[in-house]
C-alpha cells in the first residue's frame, strides 16, 4: 500500500528508548524526596529537565540518527499514555490534587483511594500500572508532556520522535470492559493527539504496539489494522512508526504492512521468526523497516558480523532499512564503562545501554559499508567458567529428584509438628530496610566496619524484628532479612558462575531500581548461604521462623542469563544449590523453608506454543530445589504482581505446602482461578497492597479475608502480605500488621 507520505528518510540507526533513572539513580532519589516532602515540585521537574538532557545530547554524540523522545516517566510509561488520552479514574480527579499528585495517587494509592493494579511488562522485570477504562472514563487528547519534551530536545538542537504505547496495545492492557468495544473513540483521540504534535514540528511518532507478539485473535488483529488504517489517512500528522518487540508478529505482520504507516519496527533477537514475515510479503518498496539486531534485553556484546549479516537480508527485502535495538534499553543498565571491578573475560563481553548505542551506529554503519571496521569475534568461553561436578550431578539426576511425599501425608505431620491455628498469620520475609542498615552494609563493604562489627548490627536487628513479630502475634516468623541487599544478588554474591555490578542499576518499578547480577558460567554453591541467620532468629524464639530462599526461576528471570547453554539447565544448576542450602536449613532445625518464585509468570514466552516447555523445566527446576526434605519439613512460596490464571496449574504442580500470592490490588481474583483447577494445599492471598503507603483500613482487611474464606477452607487458609516489607517504613508497618493480625482474629471467631 502506498503511504500518504511516501518514502520518506528514518535515518540509518535509532533505539526505541533508554533508561531513564540516571546514571546514579537521580530520578528515584528525586522522586522519593518529593514524596517525603524534602523537595517541591519545581525542583523535582528541574532534576527531570536535567536527565532528559543528558539522554538526548548522549544520543546525539553517538551519532545516532533517530532520536526518541517522551521515554522519560516519573513512574511508567503505560500510565504516561493513560494521562495522555485521559484515562484517569474519576476516583482519582475527585481528589483534588493537583496534576502531579494525581499521577503519584495512580501509582501508588492514597490514604482514600488504593493505587492502579501493577502487573509485570510482557516477559520483563519491570511492572506496568494497568490502565482502568470504565462507562465513566472520557477518552481526552492531552499531549503536553510528549509536545514539552520535544520542545525541549528541540531548544537542545536536536529534533526527536515522541513515543507512545499504541491505541490497541493500550486496550489490550487495560482493566475494564471488552477491550475493543471503544477503538475507534480512542484511535479519534489518537488523531487528535497525532495533529497535536504535527503542528508542533513534529516528523516522526513512534507508537509501541509489542501486545501484538503474543497470540492474537483474527478479531484482535483486525482491530489493529483498523486503529492504523485510520491514523495512517490522516491529512495532518507525522509519519508514523510502528514499534513492536519482545517477539514474532505473526499474522499481525501483513497486518500492519497493510496500513498507510511509514515505518515497522521488528524484533530480530527475540523473534528470529519476523524476517520470514517479512519474506512472505513481497518486496517492500514505500515502507522503512526497522530492524530490532541489537539486544536490548540483555548485556552480552552483540555478534556484530552476524547481526550485520540479518540486517543484509531485510536490505534485500525492503528498500529503506534502519538498525535499532529489539526493545527500549529501559531493561538494562546505564553504562558500563563505571564497572571497574568487574573480570576481564566477563567485562570484555558486555555490552551496556551506552555500549548498545554504540553498536546500532556500528550496525548501520556496517550496512552501509561492510565489516571490516567491525571488532573481531570473541575468543572461546574461558575454561574456568566450567564446573564438571555440577555438570555430572545433573547428568545424574532421576524424576524421584524431584517428588515428595503426597501433599495429605505431608500436611498431617506438618500440623502435628508445627501446631497452627487456622488462618496462620506471616510475613513474606523482608523487614523494612533502614537507612542505617543500608549505612551498615556499605561501611562493612568498604572495610570501614569489621565482620565482627558488621555481625552484630544484623543480629541485632534480627532480635528486633523477631520481639516485633511476637508483640504483633504473627504466627509463624521471618529474621526480616537485614543482611540483603537484594533477593537476587544476595545470592549472586555467594554462588560461583555469577558476576555483580556496582552500578548496574535497572528500573524495575516506580522508583524501585535493582541491580541484576550476571550468569556468565556454571553454578555452584561455595558454602552455606543463609543458615547461620536463620538459625540465629530461630534461637529467639519458640514460634517457627521460616529460612527464606529466591528460588531458580526468579534468580534467573531477575539476572542477566548466560546465553551459550538453554536456560533450563541454567535453573537446575541454581536449583541443585538452593537444594543444598534448604537440606542445611532442614539439618539446622528450621521448619519452614519459603522458596520464592514471583517470577514464574513473567518469563512465561508470549506465545502459547512455547509455554509448555518452559513451565516443564521452571516447575521442574522448583520442584529440584525443594524435594530434598523431610515431609514434615515445610515448604512455601511467594507469587507476586502477574496475571496468574495463565500459569495456575504451573503454580499447582510446583506442589508447595503453601503458597502465598498477591491479591490485593486484583480484589482476590487469583482465589477463583484457584478454585476452577480444585487447588488443595495451603494459600495466602495477600491482604494489604504493600507496595502502597497507604495503610489498610481493618474493614478492608476483615473484607479481603472474608472473601477468602468463601473459596478456600479455613485450615488451609494463610494470612499475609502481598509482598516483602523492605520498601515500607516502621511506623506503617506495625499499624499495617496490627490490622492483619486483628482481622485474622475477628474472621477465626476469636
């Protein structure tokens, strides 16, 4: 089909986006003052101009062709476009406040109103906030933040493509009613929006449509051809790119190649899959393709040569071809070039935000003039990154590996062993984390606080937490994990095969940045990793205090994964380890073990076809790391912030005693999920939205855990959060906890 516009020129090398965090985390340090009062408004926007700056002049000093802009978000980029076309709940504009702490009151709820639901971004770490459209909601064009940002790279001198999620990928996340039932009245506002910017000066919108690599329907995909078909008759707006990613397009492909747009950006990392596509449709002479070849995904360095190679066979089937990265750099750190520390061998074969930019410049380059200028390829993966022992026990394993005994016969002795009451009452594991505990571990990192020292500090707030959770009458305990920095990297940090960063920080929600460690060679445990903790926090106490755990599949969902060998035998390496640690924990006298898989869901593929294949070994590679204990030995896990009814009998088979599940923000909807697969073992929907600072009214507790035991019998019914409690402070934990503990009581009949 011919565009209104024609041919028209994209440039060589683009990136669909970049993090926006800061270097050092400016942003989440911004944005945390203002919401404790220690900065206005004006200062926070200031500290904003300032990040978005630096991302656009680095861009530009790189020489990148294509500049995007509106990536930057205070908080997430879904609820940027909500605001964008007026999907604000009425909930939230009756507050009265103004447009800032409205968006704030979105993300994180108010004492009167809990917050959006947030949910995990596709495949990613990174949590969207999910929009909710009602009868109620008045679809509005305000395209303020998206013209001020290109105004303000435009005063800069450098003119850049203003990004937002597209109308059907839009709907398809959203909360509410039939998602298509008002396309064409968002797609209208969408047009508004579009004429907006084209009076502004602007050439070029990039609208992200990546909903559109998972399996779709006939009806699903006629939507998009239509919400495209629409905007791409427009008399007045810029060329429109089409951004997808995380995948293959599948029958969407022709789809959009079908519509007046400009330019289709196509993910060649992930979704090899795509240039078939593209080969099916024929010639393309009026379209720019934009091909996805460097990982924005990961942080290994890109085959330069043989990405040079697939972006020599889109130039063979279209005529205008622009080299990106295969999704926004928003999923990997800044810049490498600060890791001093790091292995050689290992630093060598990384590749960072900055670094990628680089490499698409090199690309387009490389497309342009051939390869000689492009570096060698890598040596052979250094030998010592092996481990043959781990590899032979793996080799050896057998299904009895991974069974217990049948979930009645464990549940018996368990009771008899551990003597609960109904509806039990627990924490998920993690205690607030104290800006003197985090003093403590960087003096205990520099050598400013001796092992001796730095061991008493956590033993005595261990000691705290567990006199806490006694005054609060919780039933079974936690050691509120003081001596962590990270779910993940606390164990990255003790297991061979893994490489931590010192700066390489991610955004992972809001202002919550983690820094993924490395899986760059066989796992190994070298010695016992949190036993002596736990069986410190054991010794306070009569009641049980559950050893806490990450378990295989989120250690590797939330690392950067090595990507020379399937990633389930990465998962058993990591399991054979946790294993180990969970026999020692068991050996020490600790009754309860929790293993944590929130991410389960997040790295389900996004085609059905490929998903059976993946819960096999992620539930397998579970089911390795706790089938090594007694019976009477509990097992738990902690699911967060998914959809789960896509996995519920995944989350069956991982065959937990308990499992305690986010619930709050979802109205306990994972109970009916629950309930349809006749699930029968323990379960703890979460009562209060930590992630919130509001606290829990006790109507709204007693509420939650009445509906709760609606569907679930109360024997088997836990009491709990929906996650850990190191983002929260004191104050609103005790008053949060006192509630949870009280309902508890009140629904028991106590």
């Amino acid at each position: 089909m011919t565009t209104a516009f024609g041919p028209t020129p994209f440039g060589q090398s683009t990136v669909l986006g970049y993090p926006r965090i800061g270097a050092n985390r400016e942003l989440k340090n911004a944005v945390e003052a203002y919401w404790a009062g220690r900065m206005n408004a004006a200062e926070l926007e200031a500290v904003a101009g300032v990040l978005r700056a630096e991302v656009w002049r680095t861009l530009q000093n790189a020489r990148l062709d294509a500049v995007p802009s509106n990536t930057f978000s205070y908080y997430d980029h879904v609820l940027d476009t909500a605001v964008a076309v007026g999907a604000v709940p009425q909930r939230f504009t009756r507050l009265g406040l103004s447009d800032l702490d409205t968006y704030f009151a979105m993300a994180r709820g108010v004492d009167a109103e809990p917050a959006l639901e947030l949910t995990k971004w596709f495949d990613t770490n990174y949590h969207y906030l999910v929009p909710e459209i009602s009868p109620e909601t008045v679809f509005a064009a305000d395209p303020a933040k998206a013209l001020q940002e290109y105004t303000e790279a435009a005063e800069l001198g450098i003119m850049t493509r203003p990004v937002l999620v597209g109308p059907a990928t839009f709907l398809l996340l959203a909360k509410g009613e039939d998602p298509f039932a008002r396309l064409d009245e968002l797609v209208a506002v969408y047009a508004d929006i579009l004429r907006q910017l084209a009076k502004a000066g602007v050439a070029w919108v990039q609208l992200d449509e990546p909903a559109y690599v998972a399996d779709r329907t006939a009806d699903e995909i006629d939507a998009l051809r239509r919400a495209y078909a629409t905007l791409g008759e427009l008399e007045q707006r810029p060329r429109i790119f089409v951004a997808t990613y995380f995948g293959e397009l599948g029958d969407a492909l022709p789809a959009l190649l079908d519509t007046p747009i400009e330019a289709l950006g196509l993910d060649l990392v992930a979704g090899e899959g795509n240039l078939a596509g593209l080969a099916a449709a024929g010639p393309l002479r009026d379209k720019t393709i934009v091909a996805g070849l460097v990982d924005g995904h990961n942080i290994w360095r890109t085959d330069l040569r043989a990405a040079v190679a697939a972006g020599a066979t889109v130039a063979g089937l279209a005529d205008h071809v622009s080299v990106s990265t295969s999704c926004s750099l928003l999923h990997v750190p800044v810049d490498l070039s600060v890791e001093t520390h790091l292995d050689p061998d290992l630093y060598a074969r990384l590749a960072f935000a900055r670094q990628k930019v680089d490499e698409v410049v090199l690309l387009g380059k490389g497309l342009r003039d051939g390869t000689a200028h492009l570096p060698d390829p890598l040596p052979p993966i250094p030998a010592s990154w092996r481990h043959d022992d781990v590899r032979a026990r793996l080799a050896a394993l057998t299904p009895a590996d991974r069974q217990r005994g049948t979930y009645t016969e464990r549940a018996a002795v368990q009771q008899a062993r551990l003597g609960l009451p109904d509806l039990p009452t627990t924490t998920i594991g993690s205690f607030p984390q104290t800006g003197e505990l985090r003093k403590a571990r960087a003096a205990f990192k520099k050598g400013e606080l001796d092992e001796a020292g730095y061991t008493e500090r956590m033993k005595a707030e261990i000691e705290h937490v567990i006199r806490l959770q006694e005054q609060l009458g919780l039933d079974v305990l936690v050691h509120g994990e003081p001596e962590r920095n990270d779910m993940v990297q606390y164990f990255g940090d003790q297991l061979d095969g893994f490489g931590t960063t010192e700066f390489g920080w991610v955004q992972s929600y809001g202002s919550r940045c983690v820094r993924p460690p490395i899986i760059y060679g066989d796992v190994a445990r070298k010695a016992a990793m949190t036993v002596s903790w736990s069986v410190f926090a054991q010794s306070l106490t009569g009641k049980p205090v559950k050893g806490m755990l990450t378990g295989p599949v989120t250690i590797l969902a939330w690392s950067f994964v090595r990507n020379d060998q399937p990633r389930a035998d990465t998962a058993d390496q990591v399991a054979l380890a946790l294993r180990d640690e969970c026999h020692d924990l068991e050996a020490a006298g600790i009754t309860v073990i929790q293993v944590d898989e929130p991410a389960l869901r997040e790295t389900l593929p996004l085609r059905k076809a490929d998903q059976k294949a993946y819960l096999d070994w992620a539930v397998g590679s579970f089911r390795l790391a706790t089938s090594g204990v007694a019976d009477d030995t509990q097992i738990h896990t902690h699911l967060c912030y998914s959809e789960f009814g896509e996995i519920i009998t995944a989350i069956d088979a991982l065959d937990a005693d308990v499992t305690s599940i986010e619930a709050s923000r979802s109205k306990m909807e994972v109970l009916d999920d629950l309930a349809a697969i006749g699930y029968s073992r323990g379960v703890g929907p979460g009562v209060w939205d930590i992630h919130s600072p509001r606290v829990p009214s006790h109507d709204e507790v007693v509420s939650s855990l009445r509906r709760a035991v609606d569907a679930v019998p109360a024997r088997r019914l836990w009491v709990n959060p929906d996650c850990g409690l190191k983002t929260r402070g004191y104050p609103e934990v005790e008053a949060s906890l006192k509630r949870l503990v009280a309902a508890a009581a009140v629904v028991r009949g106590n």
